[in-house]
C-alpha cells in the first residue's frame, strides 16, 4: 500500500465545506482521511525520497503555513497537438516540433498550475469531431503521467456549422462535452439540433457566444480604442446576441449549456436572467477578462490580442461582479499557445489566445483575493468543484474515498511571473513580469506527486 500523509496544512475542501488546519491522509491514490492537525494517529514510518511522477511510499509532507486543495480543474485549453496517430517526430503533417504546444507539455503546464483535470478544445487541425480523434487525445493524455486531459469533442463535422457531428459516438469514447470554440454555431437550425442531440444524451454544450455577422473582421473591442490603433472593433453586441440565443435555446431544448469566456456586462446580465428563470446554463471567465481591460492594447503588442477581446472597465467589473455573485460559476484560462513567430507578426495579423495555466492562480488572487471579491474558500469552489459538477466529473474534492486529486499552495509566496520559466512551449503571457502574491507549490493527480517546486 502506497501511504503519503500532508499535514498541517490550512484543508480547504467546498465540497464537504471543509476549512481547517488538519492532516490528509493518501492511501493507493485515493483520500483515505482528513481530520484537524495530530488527529489522524502516527504519521506514516519512514520518509521517502520518490521523485515527482512517482509514487511515493510511507512520506510524510509538512504544509504548515499553505493551503491544501482539491486540484483545479480547467475547462478550457487548447493543446494544439492534431488528434491523428503518431509516426516518429510527426503528426500526419504537422512536426511535433513546430507545435506552438502538445498534449504533453499542456499538461506540463497544466500540474505547474495546480490543475489536475484539463479539458481540451476540438480546433486543432484536425478538428477533434469524430470518436477515433477523442480516443486518440484520450492515449495521449493518459501516456503524459501528468494531469488528465479530458478531450472536447466538435459539435459539427469538421468545425464548419453545417451539420452536427456525431455526439453520441464521441460520448461513447470518452468526451466530456461539445464546443465548436473558436467559433459560434451561425447556422440556427444546426445549433439547436446539437442542443437536442446533445440534450437526448445527456451531454453539455460548451459555447463560445459570438454572433460572426456582427463580428466580422473585428481585431479588438469596439470602443474607443478602434480609433487610437485604426483597427476594426468586435462590438459587445456580438456576444450579447449570441449569450442570448444560447441561454434561450437551452431553456427550449433542456440542454446544459456552459458559456465560455464572459466579457461583457450585457452577458453577464443575460446569463443573470437566464440563470433566475431556471435556464440549465452555467458560465465561466478567464484571468485576463478579470484582470486587464483595452487600454492595455495601446502599446499595440498582440501579446494582449484574444478573443473575446480585452473589454472596458465597466465590463471588467460587471464580470468581476458576476463572479462574485455566482452569476459566473467557474474560472477558466482559456490558456491558447502560439509561437513566437506568429504572435510577431503585429496586432492585425497575429493570431488570438494568450497562454494561462501557470499564471492563473496570481492573477486570480490579484484580481479576486486582495481587493475582497472572494475569499480563499469561494476561490477554490470556482477552481474545483463547480467546474467538476458542470461536467459531472468525479473530481474537485477531498472527500474520502475520491480520487487524490491535489495542490498545495503557498498564499503569500512573493514572485515574477516569467514565462521563460514556465512548462508551455509558448510564451505568449499578457502577465509577464508582473509582481505577483501565490504560488503552486505541489501537485498531484491520484496521489502521485506531478510537479514540485523546485524555486
């Protein structure tokens, strides 16, 4: 029997409504006890030295002074490795060496965040719409050793809104659920009759709300800002209208519907609405939706080019409200990696996305934490397990017997965020050398011990 005992630690578990200073007690991957500090007996004997990825045997882990959680959960990244059988260095096409990210150094990057479960968007070229492509990402995670990744099937064949795909196949090999992300469903028959497909079987839909006929074209947030660069706006109203829709058809159709990164006041409201009228909808924001606004783009760097674009300040605060308020029920990076070379190519030509996992817990604590929005313990819940009851996965606890899923953290630990340092092959980090407060410190998934800290 494999034995690792935390303990001393401040136990934050949302779930059983725990928080506490106690021990916790791993048994053969799985929560065997949790109880106050010097509660649980003898520690166990011995004191192993087992390297990260291994599993540790009778080793005892002093977390005086940090915080001890259920491992994060992230429900949406973009690992840009293709879902297409490997030959050597090469995927189908595509050098594995050329990828701004694969699935192996995005859940690298993912237990360097304290993310123990990631899910990972179809638009990869390409697209993940068909059973044998779920499998395949599935393998992959699995060889990593490192955080389960849980892939994301397509809505429609190929990402092309033309028809919906075949949901029920890819639920059968393993996805936890449907987006078309990185694009709307424009077509309003199709989108609904994935909803129902998706209702019938039990599955959520993930939708990045977006309408492209009000947002054509756009490169940043239509305001102000379109005049000082002289670059085309994605105006609010684009992802209103299609916050609208989805919340609408998901009360027609019954089907949970989980809308990705809110940006604006007028979708939080929609979201307010649908939510007190009994709509089976639930939503999610990123840290830098959180935590920066437009005006950063002034310097015109793509590093701070996404989609949705970087809105205004009273948007920040209307979805720094809606979280607070539970409007918004989960954190997300939205973490999207990309080469050096594509992100030089000028904010009009650059692609969207920047990368987030091992910058997300600082940012959440800048933007959340310090000014009081929440506190540790509605932090964690946004982290773990409403992410983990959107998709009804088994994770986002340290109740006994769940899967020992964890990640300790230090709250007050001063650093720089430094992307040279980071797992991710990319670089793209809006954050970059910000002066932040918190810091991972371990994690690990089923009890093994993924990622230390070694600074």
């Amino acid at each position: 029997m494999n034995r690792l005992m935390l303990t001393g630690g401040r136990i934050i578990d949302p779930a059983t409504g725990r928080d506490e200073t106690g021990d916790l007690l791993i048994e053969d991957g799985r929560i065997a006890r949790v109880g106050p500090a010097g509660k649980l007996g003898p520690a166990p004997p011995g004191q192993s030295t087992a390297p990260p990825g291994q599993s540790p045997t009778d080793r005892t882990i002093d977390c005086r002074g940090r915080i001890v959680s259920p491992g994060f959960i992230d429900l949406h990244v973009h690992f840009r490795e293709p879902p297409v059988a490997r030959a050597a260095s090469r995927v189908g096409g595509a050098d594995l060496a050329a990828l701004p990210e694969t699935i192996e150094t995005g859940a690298a990057s993912a237990v360097g965040g304290g993310f123990t479960t990631v899910c990972a968007m179809p638009n990869t070229d390409p697209p993940m719409d068909s059973a044998e492509a779920v499998a395949y990402y599935i393998r992959r995670g699995r060889e990593t050793g490192l955080a389960r990744v849980l892939p994301i099937g397509a809505m429609t064949r190929g990402r092309a809104g033309r028809e919906p795909a075949d949901l029920a196949a890819m639920k059968a090999a393993g996805a936890v659920v449907f987006s078309d992300d990185g694009s709307d469903v424009a077509d309003a028959n199709v989108f609904e009759a994935v909803l129902r497909r998706a209702a019938e079987i039990g599955a959520v839909a993930t939708c990045h709300c977006e309408a492209p006929r009000l947002a054509a074209g756009g490169i940043i947030n239509d305001g102000p800002m379109t005049l000082a660069l002289g670059l085309p706006g994605i105006p609010a109203e684009a992802e209103e209208a299609a916050v609208e829709r989805a919340c609408r058809l998901a009360a027609e159709t019954g089907c949970r519907v989980h809308v990705a990164h809110v940006s604006t006041a007028g979708a939080v409201e929609s979201l307010r609405r649908a939510k007190s009228a009994g709509a089976p909808v639930t939503a999610e924001a990123t840290p830098h939706h959180l935590a920066l606004t437009h005006e950063a783009l002034r310097g015109r760097e793509s590093v701070f080019k996404v989609n949705p674009p970087l809105r205004s300040a009273s948007d920040v605060a209307a979805v720094i409200q809606g979280v607070r308020d539970g409007t918004i029920d989960c954190l997300a990076t939205d973490h999207a990696p990309h080469t050096a070379s594509a992100k030089a190519k000028g904010l009009a030509e650059a692609p969207f996305g920047m990368i987030g996992l091992e910058s997300a817990l600082p940012v959440y604590v800048r933007a959340l934490i310090e000014p009081g929005i929440l506190d540790w313990p509605d932090l964690v819940a946004r982290l773990t397990i409403n992410p983990a009851r959107v998709l009804g996965l088994p994770y986002g606890t340290l109740a006994v017997g769940a899967p020992a899923d964890v990640t300790v953290l230090d709250a007050e630990e001063r650093w720089t965020i430094d992307p040279a340092q980071f797992a991710s092959r990319a670089r793209n980090c809006p954050f970059a050398g910000w002066k932040v407060h918190g810091r991972v410190k371990r994690t690990l998934v089923g009890g093994r011990i993924v990622y230390e800290d070694k600074s």
